[in-house]
C-alpha cells in the first residue's frame, strides 16, 4: 500500500510562506512519530514528524525547487513524499478529513479556555 505524505492547509495556512525544506532521500526509510523533514517559513522552522512509517519511493523535486507550491496548492501539486507502507495499520490509524477538523475545533476550544 502507498501514501501521499504532505502538509495539510491547515499547518501551511499556519506556518505562512514556506522558504525552504529538508525532505528524505528516495529509498530512505521514514518512522512514524519521528522527525523526517524539517521546513523553514515565514512564521519559523518546524520538524515534521512522519504519520506513517515505510520506504520513500518517490520525493516531489518541484516542491523542493519552488516550495511556495506547498502553500498554493498543499493537496495536489504540494505533495512531499510517496511512501510504501510498512504496514496497512498505519494507514488505519490516520484520521479522515472529518476527524482532523474535529480535532482542530476541540484544540481551538481547549485554548481559548
């Protein structure tokens, strides 16, 4: 099973225009829960930690030639890596575009109080 792995419009929204990123090289292996790429924005640097785990099979070379893309278009032409899944668990795990927007509306709620 492979993944698209890339940045939601939520965090780029957030992190405002992106200058630079570190990403993997093809065939390296990523963690999930660990770091794998590091990016540099207009509102500071951040570590991206990978919600899978699996072998890089492909990385987007435009993103790191022009990585505004990432901002103009996060879902299609923003992508970061293609990822071969260790194991279909971790896709089970991820969280629908639903449940993400729930948690961010629960993370809002929890730190206006």
């Amino acid at each position: 099973m492979r993944a698209t792995v890339g940045l939601t419009d939520y965090l780029q929204d957030k992190m405002g225009e992106i200058y630079s990123l570190r990403l993997p090289e093809e065939g390296e292996e990523i963690i999930k829960e660990e770091v794998f790429s590091v990016l540099e924005a207009k509102n500071g640097r951040r570590d991206l930690t990978a919600p899978i785990s699996g072998e890089v099979t492909e990385i987007n070379y435009e993103a790191l030639e022009v990585p505004e893309i990432i901002n103009e278009d996060p879902f299609s032409e923003g992508w970061l890596i293609k990822v071969e899944l260790s194991s279909a668990h971790d896709f089970d795990d991820l969280l629908t575009e639903e449940e993400y927007e729930d948690f961010l509306n629960e993370e809002e709620e929890e730190s206006e109080e």
